[in-house]
C-alpha cells in the first residue's frame, strides 16, 4: 500500500481498524484456546495503564530511565524466586521465549568453546522442544539433534546418553513442552548434562509462572527448577501464565557469572560510546517491563494462587469431559493446562472444523494427528460450551473427512 498523500481523521483510522479486528480469533470471549492467555477484565486494566504509561520509553539505556532498570531488576529477581534459584541466579528480560531460549543456546556455546575448546556446537533436545531450538540452532551455527519422545510423550532419557558425546553443549527439556503438556525427566536429563560437564536448559515458557503455584497448590509438580541439580538455565515466559502482555519473557541464569560472561555484548569500538546489551535487541520497548513489573504487584501470590486455581479446575473438567467421549483419547498425561486429544476411530480433524464452524479456535497437530488446548482462566466460563460442541461434533460429524488443510 503506498503512503497516501493526505492524512486521515483519527476516527477514521481507528474505525477502520475495529472493523477489520471483529475477524480476528475471539479470545476475549473465551473461544481461542492458544495465544492469548485470558485472565479476566481487572488483569486487562492494570496491564492497560502500565502500557500506556511507559509507552515512549526506551529500555536501550538504563542509565536514563533507572525506574526501568529497577522494574527490571525486581521482575527477574521475582521470577529467580519462585524458581527457587539460590543467592547467585540472576537473568535478563527479553521479547519473548524465543529470545530467551536464543540467549540460553548461545551461552551454552560460547560457554563450551572458552571452557572445553568446543567447535562443531550440538545442541540435544527432544522431540517435542518448541521450534525456538532449531531456530536457535540455525542461527548460531548448531547441529541440532533430537531426543525421540517415550511412549509417554517425554523425552527418552536412554536415547539422549546414546546421543550425548564430547561436542554437546546443550541439553534441554521443557516443562511443559507444547504439544503435549507433559514435563521431559528433568533430574535425569540434568545429572546426564552434568556428567559430561556440560550445559542444561529448562524450557518452562510455559510452566514457569503456573507450576510454582500448582506446586503451592499440593498438585504434582515433576522437579523442573534450579533445585534440579545441573540446570543452568531456565526460559520463562511473563506473557503466557503471568499474564502480562506480549513482549516478555525472563532468561534466568542459575549463576549470574554465565550471564555476564557469555551472554551480555559491550561494544566501545565506534564513535557512539560504550554500547551494551544483555540480548537480542538494541532499542527495547519499555512497556513490556512496565506490564511485567505491574502485574507481578497487581496479583501478588494470593492472586496468581486464585488464578492457578481455577485453571486447575477448568483443565481438570475439559479433561474428565474429553475421557469420557469413548471416540477420544488424550495424548500423554499433562500435568499442566496443555491438553491433545486425538482418536483412533474418527478424523479428529473433522472436528476440529466443526468447532472452528462455532466460533472455536483450537490448534492441530501431528504424530500423532490431535487437537490442542491451552487453558486459562477464563476459559472457566466457556468449558461447558465446548464440551457440550465437542460432543456434538464427535457423534455427528466426526465420521466424515476433514474439508479443510490440515496444519499444526
Ligand atoms: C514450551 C514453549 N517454549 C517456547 C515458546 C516460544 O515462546 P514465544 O512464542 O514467546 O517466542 C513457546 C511458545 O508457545 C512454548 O510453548
């Protein structure tokens, strides 16, 4: 589109882009059940004014803005916390889980090239890791190498000292990974990185900010955090269950050492000054830390237990629902509020688009072919409805073939 000649009034402008907006995915109302992580109309309001106070900002240089460097201080402090990093963690706040697990795989590496010599990188990881480690790998010139999954969905522990050998300089495995929801054997994966002296990465992008509290909660948590021996680094992500808006997420590092060393870039060779900065970014926005910083005060462990509590609720309805369609089975056992389903007698798919008929918008996958949850706390008031249309869709329409592409 070429830039028009003239202006036009803001009203136009807006009205325009509400209008284009109503067919965009429904998350407001409850019916997307991924990318938009729900948590009811105060958390919107709080997030809504820090956002616009800090809307100018520019997080480059701390040094002008220390109400940032202090708000970012306090959210990566906080998140060392609950995951339970001792005196020495410390980390930085990134745009998202990509950034972050970009940060940990290249740590790793540069880490095992100062200390080990290492120079042809391999990074292992299951299976299942979210697609930020092959892209991760491309960038930073690894030989990715993946760990094939358990019957169970998690990562085969046997197969990775199989694969293990003297030029890994990562491990990784997710709590939860995506496709599943179910936590890789984290203690095992660590002590087998810690026994060839090299690297490990918890992917809690997702559970970094509901496990802590599930594990409040007296449900079962598998060990995940830096109470695991040999983790090194662990991705959480404030934009999926902190709630806070998108363009957040913490690199947490077990010692702040490796952080400094092998993550952080400084720069004096041009004419510009001291130039430094602790991830991908140059310029950063400054309202992502603002939201972060704000939602963390707003909900304080009472709130963020209120909403833990009813995402296990819900999780735990759709999943009782789900198990009883004769149909449908669920794939692996999810200790989260990531679900798949799938089935062996009917095209899954071909539910999928009758749900996306009702307004529905549930992702699909493959190997296995099933359809993908995430629940939030909203989603509490819509778990019924889906069920009630997911068992609808099974028995009348599930039979038939699926009209639309099928992608994951
Ligand atoms: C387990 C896991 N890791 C990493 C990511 C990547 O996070 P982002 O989309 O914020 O880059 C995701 C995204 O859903 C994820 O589920």
């Amino acid at each position: 589109m070429p830039l028009q000649p003239r202006g036009r009034p803001l009203d136009d402008v807006l009205g325009q882009m509400r209008k284009e907006k109503e067919a965009d995915a429904d998350w407001r109302g409850g019916r997307t059940w991924s990318l938009v992580y729900p948590a009811g109309e105060e958390i919107d309001a709080c997030l809504e004014a820090a956002n616009r106070l800090y809307l100018y900002e520019n997080a480059l240089n701390p040094l002008r803005f220390p109400s940032l460097r202090r708000m970012e201080r306090d959210v990566v402090e906080t998140t060392c916390g609950l995951l339970h990093g001792a005196e020495s963690a410390s980390g930085a706040m990134t745009s998202g889980g990509t950034e972050s697990i970009l940060m940990a795989v290249k740590t790793a590496r540069d880490r095992a090239r100062e200390e080990r010599g290492v120079r042809s990188p391999k990074l292992l990881a299951p299976y299942s890791a979210h697609p930020a480690f092959a892209k991760a790998a491309h960038y930073l010139g690894l030989e990715l190498v993946q760990i094939p999954l358990d019957t169970d969905y998690r990562a085969d522990v046997g197969a990775a000292r199989e694969q293990i050998d003297e030029q890994t300089v990562l491990v990784v495995g997710s709590a939860p990974c995506y496709p599943f929801g179910v936590v890789d054997p984290i203690p095992e994966l660590a002590a087998l990185a810690a026994e060839h002296g090299t690297s490990f990465h918890t992917d809690a992008c997702l559970g970094g900010f509901l496990l802590p509290f599930l594990e409040r909660l007296g449900e079962p948590v598998p060990a995940f955090d830096f109470r695991v021996p040999g983790v090194t680094t662990i991705s959480a992500d404030i934009h999926k269950y902190g709630y806070c808006t998108k363009g957040a997420s913490i690199i947490a590092h077990a010692h702040k050492d490796t952080l400094r060393r092998y993550q952080t870039f400084v720069y004096d060779r041009w004419p510009g000054g001291v130039y430094g900065s602790a991830a991908m970014a140059g310029a950063r926005p400054a309202a992502p830390i603002a939201a972060a910083w704000a939602v963390l005060q707003f909900l304080g462990e009472e709130g963020y237990l209120a909403q833990a509590r009813r995402i296990v609720a819900t999780t735990r309805h759709l999943r009782e629902g789900i198990e009883s369609i004769p149909e449908l089975r669920l794939h692996g056992d999810p200790v989260m509020s990531v679900l798949a389903f799938g089935s062996d007698e009917i095209d899954v798919f071909a539910v999928g688009d009758v749900l996306d008929e009702k307004g529905w918008c549930l992702d699909r996958q493959t190997q296995p072919d099933a359809l993908h949850l995430m629940v939030s706390p909203e989603h509490d008031r819509v778990a019924d409805a889906l069920l009630d249309d997911l068992r609808h869709a099974v028995q009348h329409h599930g039979r038939a073939r699926a009209h639309t592409a099928r992608y994951s």
